[in-house]
C-alpha cells in the first residue's frame, strides 16, 4: 500500500505541474494526465509470484498440470452454462471463466520504467519488505476468518 500510495502522490503532483504549467510546456513523452502507471516490478511466472502468498494462508501451488485447452473448454461450458441458467431468471457468477483461466495460465511481466521516467517513483518499500508485510497480513485475516479453517 505504501508504494501505491506514493505513487498516487507523484501523479497528483506531476498533474499539479501540468496545471500550472497550462499543459504547454510538458512533451507527450512527461505528461502524466491521461497515462496509466504500473507501480511494482513483476519478473516471475504467475505461480512463483502468488507461492508466498497462498504459503501465508496455509495452500500450496497446484501440482499438477492440466493442459489449457481442456480447461479452456471447461471455462466455455461452464460460461454457457451460466448464461442458460440466467436466461431461465437463476443468476450465477461464476469464479472459473475463461478469463480466469486465461489469467492463471499466462506469465505477466510487469515494469515501473515509465513510472520512474515521468514522474520519478521509486519504490519506498521494496519488494521483500513487501511481500512479508502482505503475507503477515494474510495470515492474520487467515486467523480471523472460520471459513478459511475449513479449507486448510
């Protein structure tokens, strides 16, 4: 939260800039209205990225492997499945879709580069720091919650 928040400041700050600047003097290559920044450095597959994560809650990473087109024909039945179902007035929302599935099978690579170049952020916490602090917080909504007992 703290990097995201910091990172809010330097854009409300960067469009200050722009305001009093009337928009003129900054190139399209500065500007920060109207951009979108991802604040936080992400070099693993999904699955590395969540194992500290899902560790802190008691789960583990899925062993075994299933090919993505079988789940993906899984997702679109499961898709169209819903949508008879709220055709015939039942509504669900499903968690297992076709994004989902997409989503979990893919890596994501993420970078702060344009971040840091616009607007100057850098990270005030880094990403160790980070991760232990969010997996110390999960563990303790894990503690608090009786249903996650259940599924441990």
């Amino acid at each position: 939260m703290d990097n995201c928040a910091h990172a809010h400041v330097l854009a409300w700050q960067g469009l200050q800039k722009e305001i009093d600047a009337g928009h003129s003097g900054l190139d399209g290559q500065n500007r920060v209205s109207g951009e979108a920044f991802l604040v936080g450095e992400h070099t693993q597959n999904m699955w590395e990225h969540m194992r500290p994560f899902l560790a802190s809650c008691g789960l583990t990473v899925p062993r075994v492997r299933v090919p993505v087109a079988l789940m993906l024909l899984f997702g679109y039945v499961v898709e169209l499945l819903c949508w008879v179902l709220c055709k015939c007035g039942v509504h669900y929302a499903p968690n297992f879709t076709v994004y989902t599935i997409l989503a979990v099978s893919r890596d994501f690579y993420f970078s702060s580069e344009k971040a840091r170049r616009v607007s100057g952020y850098v990270p005030p916490v880094d990403r160790e720091t980070a991760v232990s602090r969010t997996c110390a917080w999960l563990q303790l909504q894990t503690l608090r919650d009786p249903a996650s007992k259940k599924r441990a």
